[in-house]
C-alpha cells in the first residue's frame, strides 16, 4: 500500500488529491513502529479501503486527461476493463493507451507491440503474458512482481522504477 501510495504522489494530480495521499502514505508509514502483536491485530481493511477510493481517483484523472489528449478515441466506457476476463487473448499490436485492468485477468494474453501507457495494472494478473515490444513506459500500479510473472524482451519498454527481469529474452 505505501509502494502505490508513493507512486501516485508521483503524478501530476490535483492539490487536494495530493493533500489526502500524502496524510495516508503519513498513516501508513506510522504503522511500520508497531510491533507484530499490535500488526497482527490490524483491520486492513480499515487502511485499503480509504486507500483504494484516493488510488482509483488518481488513475481516473491521470487516464481521463491521457485519453482527452488521443485522437479518434474510443467511447470512455471501452476504456474501463476492469476485472474483465482476458485470458489468453490475442491483443498483438493493440493501442490500449489508458485502459483501467484494475483486477483484470490476463493471463497468458499476447501484448506483444501493444501501446500499454497510462494503463492502469493494479492487482492485474499478468502470469505469462507476452509483453515483447510493448509500451509500458507510462502505465499505472505496475509491480516487479506482475512483470517478473510476464515475458518480454529489450523492446519492451518499461517505467523507471521497474527492472527489467533478468529471464527474458534479449
């Protein structure tokens, strides 16, 4: 939660927006003193929860202003994939600028040369997906953990704060 707290204080984001992630990641870093009785006994939810509503806000407004930028943009519901079933989809050379996986399965999909910027990866299953050639450089909530899970190669482009796994091809 601290990770993508950080991360969206990243972001070129309203004022206030700013102000309520800055007093969460505040919370949250508070709990790193308590010792593991007092974790133990902690409601997540009590923390996810708020957490969650300010990180879905951020990506709705980072995304919103990525996709008013596009020409010939699709309808905004199109945009919104959240929790959809991708499962082995075939996506190859797709422009999904913006696009909201919150949750998505995409599993075994093929992203290869897909235009991934401003999409939003947060809790997206990306076991075995083939991300050779695609843009990634600009998307949302993506964790090493989801791209070591992925394959791709030295085309694939990545943001700054994500390595690239040493298991894929070069």
């Amino acid at each position: 939660m601290i990770a993508y707290t950080a991360e969206a204080l990243t972001y070129d984001i309203p004022r206030a927006l700013s102000d309520k992630l800055s007093d969460q990641l505040k919370e949250l870093q508070s709990l790193i003193e308590l010792d593991a009785e007092e974790l133990l006994s902690l409601d997540l939810v009590v923390y996810r929860y708020p957490l969650n509503k300010l990180l879905t806000e951020t990506s709705k407004y980072i995304r919103e202003n990525q996709i008013a930028r596009l020409s010939g943009t699709r309808p905004i519901k199109n945009y919104n994939q959240e929790r959809t079933d991708w499962i082995g989809k075939k996506l190859k050379g797709k422009d999904l600028k913006g696009i909201d996986f919150r949750g998505a399965y995409l599993i075994a999909a093929d992203m290869r040369n897909t235009d991934l910027r401003g999409v939003d990866f947060i809790g997206a299953d990306l076991r075995d997906v083939d991300l050779r050639g695609a843009n990634l450089s600009s998307s949302m909530f993506l964790t090493q953990m989801q791209i070591n899970s992925a394959k791709g190669d030295v085309k694939t482009l990545l943001p700054p704060h994500i390595q690239r796994p040493s298991h894929w091809i070069y």
